[in-house]
C-alpha cells in the first residue's frame, strides 16, 4: 500500500469506539476518556505513517485496539484505591504509611463539610486555625508550644529558615542523611539559605566536637535521626541529654529531628527508637516528627518545644505556605485525644499491628488458610515484618506468613494486585510471601476471595521433579 492509501485506510475514532473489547473498557472508564485514549492512538499511528512508508502494514486497528486497552490498565494500576498491605511493612511509605483509626477517619469526614476551623462557637468569634489541637499536643508531649505543617520534611525547611537563614547551624558528619524521595540534607540546608557545619566523623562525633564549632554565626544544633540506616561498630554520639547540657550561648537552638516521633516506649517489642517525651523531658528547644508513622495519624510534620521558639516559627512568612488543611487538622486531633486517652496501643492501627503477638499472627494465617480452595501449594511459615518508614532500621518484628510455592511467583502477585480488591505482597525466593501483620481481622475475606482467584487464573509452574531431563 503506499502512503496514502495506509492514510485513507485508518479507522475513524467512531469505528474503533464501536469495537467490542473497547466499549467493555467502559465498564471502568468515562467514554470521554476512552475516546481520548483512542485518538492518541489514531493520531500516532498517522504520525507513524507520515514518518516511515512501511509502517503499519497491515490495518492498524488490533494495534489501535491493543494500546488502548493497555492504557486503561496502567491507568487503572495508578488510581487511588484500599490496597490490602500484605507485606508485612507497617509504615509502607509505598501504601500511604500509617493507615489512620476510625475515629480519625470520622473527624476527617465530619471535617469535610462546613467547619468551625477557625471559628470558637462559644464565643462566636474567630479562633486561630488548629489551637486545641495545639493545647493537646503540648498537653502530650509536655512541651510548652506546638506547630503542625504538611510533613516532616516541611517542619525542617521551616525550622533552619526560620531561625537560622543566613547564619549557621552545626550537625555531625554521622547524621547527614538522605530521607527518601531525594530530600537530602545538605541540599535542604542549601535551599533555606543555612550554612551547613559539619562536625566530628562518620562513626564518631564528640560533644567538643560540637562545641568547638560554636561561633557568633551559630544559629542552632541540629540532632537528626538516622531513620533508615544502621551504624553499628566503632560508633559514638552525644545523646539529646548531653547535647542540651553543652556549652553554648542561649540564643543558639537545640533542634532534635526524631523522624517516627515514638510516644511510647517499644523496648518491650523489642523496638528502640527514639521518644518524644525524651527529648522534650532532655530540654531540647525545638522537636519534630511525622504525623504518619509511629504517631499513627495523617501526613503531618509536628513540631513542639519552647514557646519562644515555636513562636518564632509560627510568626515565620513561610508558615502560611506549609499550613494543613481541615481534614489534616480533624484527623491529628483525634489521633492526639486517642494518645491521650492512653489507647493508642488498640486504638491506632499502627500500633496495634507492631505490638502484636507472633502467636495470634499464626492464628490469623490458619484461619486465612481455612478460606482457600486449594491449600496444595500453600505453607504457613514463620516471617520477618519490617516496621518501615524509616522508623527502626536493622529490627524486624518476628511474624507468620502464608507461602504460596509452585506457581511464577511474579504472575501471582501481578494478579493478585490487579483483582478486585488489590492485594500486595512479598516475593522472596520463588515464592509469594502473604504476610499477616498488616492485615485486618476483616480483610481475611477479600484477602481469601484474591488468593483463591490468583490460583485459579494463574498456570502452576511444571513440576521440577518429573519433567524431563
Ligand atoms: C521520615 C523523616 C523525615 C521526613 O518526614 P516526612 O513526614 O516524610 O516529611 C525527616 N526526618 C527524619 C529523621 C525522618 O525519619
């Protein structure tokens, strides 16, 4: 064919539309957005034509067709939707990090109609954005003052701009870390106008390291935790307590990043991670964390301090820009009155997964194992769950998984994300690791009907042992 007629014979959009693996795809997409899909696909293949006489030589439209359905696959894969987590990492920065408590889930949706956010209706006058959660943030952590902004991450930028832009603020060589998602510390520093000082060596950094790295440029001491790597060996560091008792003049901060913000103490789970009562209790000025890990609320970065500081920081021009909106501010507030309350080990989905028992796990995988059809290829194994987030690197929570051995394990686990309640897993050595800490009494039963239906769709590998040499 030359040119022209592969012109004159491409499908109309029309055509294509009417074809029936396409008008299925309407089971889950707006016709608007398939037609959209299908005049891409037109106008590439005409491009294609234009470009290159032999392209497209036979009718394009299988291959009109085929892309099309490839693009609302991918766009199915991306839209927001509950993914059952069952990878054993509780704070799955990949699944969104904490999962929040009903009650929280309440307040956000009473919180998303009208709202009394900035409205005290006792007095009927205005009230500042966030007060009361602020009162039961400091109320908790024992602090003088609060502040929340939209991360941790935020809290940083706000910190070192707001009290230290132009000047200096000293940190050890040993905690200059790079959080994730390319926010690195020497770049923050660099962005919010701060002079980086580094102190002491990788492994070892002394408090006269510290201190003789105050000058009249020192703003602050910044103390950031390694959230997502180990150092172990030949290793030492001041604690919060010895940096808040060093040499320094009043107007130099002491700013303790804790990342995860523990409330409790998990040396009973055998976690050690920083707390936030310490480093209040230690005196440090200024410390922050994430509303979304180990606090177990909504994406948030807290910070809570002194009130000289706190002021300082809520005074800041950049303070606007980072504030959170109602939803944020309904969901930490119940989160905090859950804390509060001394609940948070049943309350807060979070906690509750950390803290429980291996034993009821290997309960919850035999009473998942009563579900399945086909048990054949299906162990009950001990497993390693990871807490995640960048909280507590190096420590794995002891757990139960179900292993599902004889079928490509990668085929399995596609299907089981794609079925109609989407399910992620593990895959570890040739098999598909189903780990229960992170799964819900109430989840066992989609958990179940996607198992079930991944072993009936997905072909079982050949059995190694009789197939021929
Ligand atoms: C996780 C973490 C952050 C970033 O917190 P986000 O809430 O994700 O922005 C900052 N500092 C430390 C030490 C962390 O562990």
């Amino acid at each position: 064919m030359t040119k022209a007629e592969k012109l004159r014979a491409l499908p109309s959009v029309d055509i294509i539309l009417r074809d029936e693996d396409v008008v299925a795809l309407q089971e889950h997409n707006s016709l608007a957005q398939i037609t959209n899909w299908v005049r891409a696909a037109v106008q590439h293949c005409r491009e294609q034509i234009l470009h290159n006489p032999d392209a497209f030589d036979a009718n394009p439209t299988r291959w009109i067709t085929d892309y099309v359905t490839r693009q609302s696959k991918a766009d199915l894969g991306q839209r927001l939707q509950p993914v059952i987590n069952a990878t054993g990492v509780v704070l799955h920065t990949n699944l969104g990090r904490s999962p929040m408590s009903d009650a929280a889930i309440d307040a956000a949706k009473r919180a998303s109609h009208y709202t009394n956010v900035e409205l005290n209706l006792d007095s009927g006058r205005r009230s500042k954005r966030g007060e009361r959660l602020m009162e039961l943030l400091a109320q908790l952590t024992r602090a003088e003052d609060a502040l929340v902004v939209n991360n941790c991450a935020a809290a940083t930028v706000l910190v070192l701009q707001a009290i230290a832009a132009g000047r200096e603020v000293i940190v050890s060589r040993g905690q200059l870390v790079e959080i994730g998602g390319g926010f690195r510390l020497p770049d923050v520093f660099r962005a919010a106008g701060v002079t980086l000082r580094e102190v002491g060596t990788t492994n070892r950094t002394y408090l006269q390291d510290y201190e003789a790295a105050v000058n009249e440029e020192t703003a602050a001491v910044i103390r950031v935790h390694r959230s997502n790597f180990h150092l172990s060996g030949f290793v030492t560091e001041p604690t919060i307590d010895e940096l808040v008792q060093m040499q320094r003049p009043d107007s130099v901060a002491m700013i303790d990043d804790l990342g995860s913000g523990a409330m409790l103490d998990l040396a009973p789970y055998g976690l050690q991670e920083p707390n936030v009562l310490n480093s209040i209790r230690a005196g440090a000025d200024i410390s922050l964390f994430s509303g979304d890990k180990l606090f177990g609320g909504p994406q948030a970065g807290i910070l809570v301090g002194k009130k000289t500081w706190i002021e300082k920081l809520r005074r800041s021009p950049i303070m606007r820009a980072m504030r959170v909106d109602k939803l944020t501010l309904a969901a930490l507030e119940a989160t905090t009155e859950i804390h509060l309350a001394g609940n948070a080990l049943t309350e807060l989905p979070t906690l509750r997964m950390i803290t429980t028992s291996a034993d009821s796990i290997r309960q919850r995988c035999e009473s998942l194992l009563k579900r399945i059809e086909q048990t054949d290829s299906i162990t009950v194994v001990p497993s390693e769950s990871q807490v995640g987030g960048g909280s507590i690197p190096g420590s794995s929570l002891p757990s139960y998984a179900l292993r599902i051995a004889g079928y490509p394990p990668h085929h399995l686990a596609h299907h089981m994300r794609e079925g109609s309640v989407a399910i992620q897993t593990r895959v570890s050595e040739e098999a598909v690791i189903i780990d229960l800490r992170t799964v819900a009494e109430d989840q066992l039963t989609d958990l179940a009907d996607g198992i079930n239906s991944a072993i009936r769709h997905v072909h079982p590998l050949a059995n190694t042992e009789t197939a021929p040499e």
